[in-house]
C-alpha cells in the first residue's frame, strides 16, 4: 500500500511542476496589481476584455490560422499519396523518403529563414507562400511517421492487393479502402502538426514579420507593452493548444481501440 501511494509522488511533482507556472501566469493575468504580496491584490478581467475587443489579436489568431491550416492541409494532401505509393509499390525507396523526412531535424530554423530569404526576396513571390512552404517542409517528419505507421497497422500491401484482385482500380482502392482506415492517423499527425505550426516563431517573425502578424509574433509586440495584456495572451494560447492536444489524445484512443 505504502509503495503503491509512494509511486504518485513523482506524477504529483510533475504535475506541480507543470501546473505552477501556468496558475501564476492565468493570476497575474486577472490581477489589477501584484508587485508586494503573495497573491493578487485585486481581481479584474479587464485585460481579457481588451484582449478579445483588440481586433490585432482576432486578425492575428486568424492569420496563424490560414498559415498553419494551409501547411497542414497541403501536407495531407500531398505527403499521404506520396508515403502510400512508396510503401506500397516501392519500398527500396523508403530508406530514401526516411534520410530525406530526417534533415528538417537537421536544419535550424534561422538558417533556413535567412536561406529561404536570399532565394525568394526578390524573385518577386509572396512571403507569406514562402513561409507555408517552409511550414510544409517543417511537419514532414510528424505527417511522415504518423502515415507510415498507419499503413503498416493496416497491411495496406495486403488490402491494395485483395481490391485488385476483386477488381477495384489502385485509385479507387485508395481512396475508398486505404484511406478510410487511415484517417485516424492522419488526423492525429494533422492535429499535432497543426499544433506545433501554431506555435512556431521564429520562422514567421524571420520572413513576414510585422507584415503578415501571427499570434506569436503579437504576443512578442505585446510584451514590451504590458505583462498583464501578454499574460492573458498566454493562457488563451494555452487554453487553445490544449483542446488541440486533447483532440490528438482522443483520435489516439480511438485509433488504439479500432485495432
């Protein structure tokens, strides 16, 4: 019994680790003053109202949204068929696939920025498709590892071989058979992709900047201006990649019990 209670404490200490900061970051955000005592002086809301009423952060959260969406949605697009013909018609290839999914890890964000701008700054191409390609080349490895493993969980050589021998064409058994199966994992890769763009910073502030302002490059502006303002920021940013990541977990179970 002592050993079973002793196995909480280090899940309690991660929790509180975890959990601190975001409980004094949501306080200082409702606080009207807390600079010499323990807890808020005052309680307001006010810097949640100017929040919402400030049509920067809506145009802002939108713009973050048109990036990160339209990064996801060409991902799916485009890197599912790619991974499914690869793993199904050319495995030999894979290897190749793997090295190539594997260098996004191994160039930094401000080496590509600074790249990515010499090469398109005065080829007289919006930034702002720049910046959703290099989102695109970003989420390579989740979209990547997330399809594979789907279509390995599946035997999508097995399916794509017992639908042509029934008669159904590769483009059909693809679309009707192999993707409905796989729609859990690319869902899950899709809600985590998309979360991890809406997040990005320094790749936004490098090639739009102030010209284009997503959600974190406001919430940079807005730090130098009040800590109030910013911290209402964050715990709306926090509240938003949370019921992203509770939607990841939840396709996860799902996908866990469907096999």
């Amino acid at each position: 019994m002592k050993k079973s209670r002793l196995s909480f404490v280090p899940l309690v200490i991660v929790f509180a680790y975890l959990i601190i900061p975001l409980l004094a970051t949501f306080l200082y955000s409702v606080s009207t003053k807390w600079n010499q005592t323990v807890l808020p002086e005052g309680i307001t809301f006010k810097w949640y109202t100017e929040l919402f009423s400030d049509g920067a952060f809506t145009s802002a959260v939108l713009r973050s949204l048109v990036l990160s969406g339209g990064a996801t949605v060409l991902s799916a697009l485009f890197m599912v068929p790619a991974i499914f013909a690869i793993v199904v018609y050319a495995p030999r290839l894979e290897k190749g696939l793997q090295a190539i999914v594997l260098l996004t890890y191994a160039m930094p964000g401000v080496i590509m920025a600074v790249g990515l701008l010499r090469a398109y700054s005065k080829a007289g191409v919006p930034m702002v498709l720049v910046t959703i390609g290099a989102y695109f080349i970003g989420i390579m490895p989740y979209m990547y590892q997330g399809t594979r493993n789907s279509l390995r969980n599946i035997h999508a050589v097995s399916l794509m071989e017992s639908a042509e021998l029934l008669g159904a064409s590769k483009i059909s058994a693809f679309r009707k058979i192999i993707v409905p199966n796989i729609m859990t994992g690319i869902l899950v890769s899709a809600l985590l992709s998309f979360s991890i763009l809406f997040g990005e910073f320094v790749l936004a502030n490098l090639l739009i900047g102030g010209s284009y302002e997503t959600v974190q490059i406001y919430l940079y502006q807005q730090l130098k201006k009040s800590g109030h303002f910013s911290s209402a920021i964050v715990v709306c940013y926090f509240v938003f990649i949370s019921i992203l990541s509770s939607l990841v977990v939840k396709f996860a179970q799902r996908k866990k019990e469907s096999f």
